[in-house]
C-alpha cells in the first residue's frame, strides 16, 4: 500500500533495474578494514553519526530503535533519510552509488536491486557479523538465501550473506468477519473450502474477492494465494534462484493460473479489478466491499483502524490437497551496510540492536512481525495475533514462495503486465505461464 507505507509492492521497479546501467559500474567486493568486527565501545567514538537510507514502513519501529540506541549511546547520533516506497526504489541505485551514501541503505531481494549492489561493490559481505552477532541463529538456512548472491551479483540464492531484514512479510487472506458469520461459514481451512466459500458468497449476491489491481503487482498476491494450493513453495523458490530445469509451464503450475482465471469467469473477482486503484480497493472492502481481501500482512495496522480489530480477520493461505502451507512471502526488505560508510561496524551494531529477539515487541506495537525466531513480545490486538498464527504456520511448513519477479531484472514487468492480461480475459492460462517462462529462460540463458 502507499499512505500506510508499502513495504513490499513486489518488487523495484524495472527502471530501477536500468539505473545500473545509466548510474554505476561494477566493482570489486570490498573487504572489511578490521580482521574482526569490533562489536562494543561505542562511547569511546566521540560525538559520531550513522545514517540510515529506508523506506516508510519501518519510520515507526526504527524511530523507537534509534531513541534506545542513542540513550545507550549519547555519543552516537542516528539519522534516518526515508522515503516513500515509490521514491525510495527509483533512486536507491544512485543513493548507495553516491559519496555520500548512508551508512545503513534498505536494499530488495533479487536482481534488480540487492544483485546490482552486490555487482557494484556498493554494499559490503555481512557473514562476519552473522558470526559476531549469531544472527543465524534466528533465521533458517532457506531464509538467508534470500540474501545470498556471489560476489559478481550474478548467481541468486547462494554465496555470501549481503542482507538481514526487521520482519516477515507475507499474503494471506483478510475477510470481513461480520460477513462471513452473515453467510454461515467458517475461516477456510483447507483450498476446497476456500473455493467452497467463494461459491457460496458468490450465490449469496457478495462479492467474493475484492481486488485493485491498477498498478499490476497487487494481483500477483491474488495470484499467489492459488499458486500456493497447487505448486510448492520449495519448487518455486528453485525456479526464482534459477534451478537447472526449473519451468514455469509446469502442470501444477498451469493449473494455479486456470484456477485464477476461473475466478474471474465466475465472477469472484470484481470486475473492474485492472481498473482499481490498489488503495481504493482496500478501503472500499474495509466499508463493507468484499468478502475476502488477498493481500499483504503490512495491509493489518490499516484495516484494523479502518474497521476495528474485531470486524476484520487474517488467515494464511489455505492448503491445497498436499496439506501443506505455502504463500507469497519473504523477510522485509533487507539493511544493507554501505562499502563508503567510514563506521560499518557501528552500522551494524544498530542493526544488530534491530534484530535482537528481545525487542519484538516494538514491531508488534506496530501491527508487524518480527522475523527473528523466538521473538518475545504479545500482540496487541486480534489481528496481529492472526497474523502471528499465520506467519507461524507459513514458516513451519517451510512455505515461503518468495517474490517471483526477484527471478529476473524484467521480471517484474512480465509478471505483473500477463497477470492483467489473464485477469482482463486477453490471454489464455497456457500463454500468462509461457510468457513468464520465456523471460526467465532468456535471464538464465544471458
């Protein structure tokens, strides 16, 4: 979303992508000036600054981090630079490649940001402080893959660790519990009742799916919540990293994309859909437009304001006939630590204060998850404990699809444009797979 702050639109924008080319060149990785980070000590700097590049989602929670690091740390001033998700992607390129680049940049998985970073030499390995720290402590080895690339930025999924991200984000499905109650059925908990369930609120004169789909990613959530019932979720992230025959047209796959377009035949899915702007959909299906709402766990502070947090609901996607959870999902985007910052392992000790377990309850303050395991902290409301359950469940089954438009640096164009064309009825399932099949096998064969 945008006035909420969106943290995760899908991806950076293709001209983002271009920005490696027109703004910054490769470069050798850089190596840290120390043979081992220094990880205390702060006091004995003087009076020293560290700044932090990010987008709006994570104002909030790293305004409160920063207020506790400077209280620890008088000394220690932290400037946070944010801007809006729109603004933040279409310049991050050209921030980190700056002289004056922070110290702290918010990066994004995949080729079109963190892999140009990495291939610029413009952001430094964080493996030593994953040691220093024991961050991987709290976070599966299929979750820090989302941060690896080697060090040319050209191979995804593998190589040092670059990145560590606040928070997990994921879709799953908000519906209207009035509403739901109103038709007599229960939270789905399995594929078939999902469908059963739109069918129902469908012959009952609700619209089942409500859906804005005007800037294109937003249907790739809607898409993925069918995805995750027929493909799994470790299958996809190996096409996304490029898997030697990987193939979108798969079976599974090709049946996911029928079943979406099914959706729209039968009218689960409002009609002017590719028309509707992604927030107005939100706020209209807060208002009683809707019966379900597929969409993103950032999408939670709002719709409980919007409509109180004992009217609106979150549950994760629901299995399909393997009874296994898998959804649209990933860490927030990731901190990086810039190769010009003169204080990198000051940066990271802000960071590592970001990570800690022990602060979770800032981010559920927030109407957020926080991404490391065993987390301390009570939700503060209904909804942040439905989400709670459901990034649970999604992480225990190991469910994470990742982000498909990572796969490749036009992805996201291809991906987003052949889901409007499938959702407008212009294209056939068989061709929405086969055009997305056709860009990655041109990324994989460059």
């Amino acid at each position: 979303m945008k006035d909420q702050g969106t943290r995760r639109a899908g991806i950076a924008t293709a001209t983002a992508g271009a920005l490696l080319v027109a703004a910054i060149g490769a470069g050798a990785v850089p190596a840290l000036a120390q043979d081992g980070p220094k990880t205390s000590g702060w006091e004995e700097l003087g009076d020293v600054t560290i700044r932090v590049g990010g987008e709006g989602s994570s104002e909030a929670t790293l305004t409160a981090f920063a207020e506790n690091f400077t209280a620890m740390y008088p000394n220690v001033t932290v400037k946070l630079e944010i801007k809006s998700w729109d603004d933040f992607m279409g310049t991050v390129l050209n921030i980190a490649d700056s002289p004056d680049a922070p110290d702290i940049i918010f990066g994004n998985q995949g080729f079109t940001v963190d892999g140009a970073l990495v291939e610029a030499g413009l952001i430094i390995p964080l493996d030593p402080y994953y040691d220093a720290y024991g961050w991987g402590e709290n976070y599966s080895d299929g979750a820090k893959a989302q941060f690896r690339f080697s060090e040319d930025g050209k191979t995804f999924g593998s190589g040092p660790l670059w990145g560590i991200a606040e928070s997990a984000d994921f879709v799953g499905v908000y519906y209207n519990k009035e509403k739901l109650a109103a038709l007599g059925l229960e939270i789905p908990t399995t594929f078939a009742e999902f469908e059963a369930a739109l069918e129902t609120a469908k012959a009952a004169g609700e619209l089942p799916i409500k859906l804005g789909n005007q800037a294109g990613w937003p249907g790739t959530h809607a898409f993925g919540v069918a995805q995750g019932a027929f493909w799994p979720a470790a299958e996809v992230r190996d096409w996304i990293f490029g898997a030697e025959g990987a193939d979108y047209t798969n079976p599974a796959n090709l049946q996911a994309a029928a079943t979406m377009a099914s959706w729209v035949e039968k009218g689960y899915i409002n009609e002017d859909a590719n028309g509707l702007d992604y927030d107005q959909a939100w706020q209209e299906f807060a208002n009683g437009d809707g019966v379900f709402l597929p969409a993103g766990s950032w999408l939670a502070a709002g719709l409980r304001d919007t409509m109180g947090p004992d009217k609106v609901g979150f549950f994760a996607p629901p299995a399909g006939e393997s009874g296994s959870i898998a959804a649209v999902a990933a860490l927030s985007l990731p901190f990086h630590i810039s190769s010009k910052s003169q204080n990198p392992d000051l940066a990271a000790a802000f960071i590592s204060t970001v990570m800690s377990p022990e602060n979770g309850q800032i981010y559920l303050d927030n109407g957020r998850i926080p991404a490391a395991a065993g987390s301390a902290g009570t939700p503060a409301d209904p909804v942040t404990q439905d989400l709670a359950d459901a990034w649970s469940a999604i992480a225990a089954a190991d469910g994470l699809m990742y982000y498909q438009d990572w796969s490749t640096d036009t992805m996201y164009d291809t991906f987003t444009g052949s889901l409007q064309e499938l959702i407008g009825g212009r294209s056939t399932p068989e061709e929405f797979v086969g055009a997305i099949q056709e860009d990655w096998a041109e990324f994989q064969g460059s």
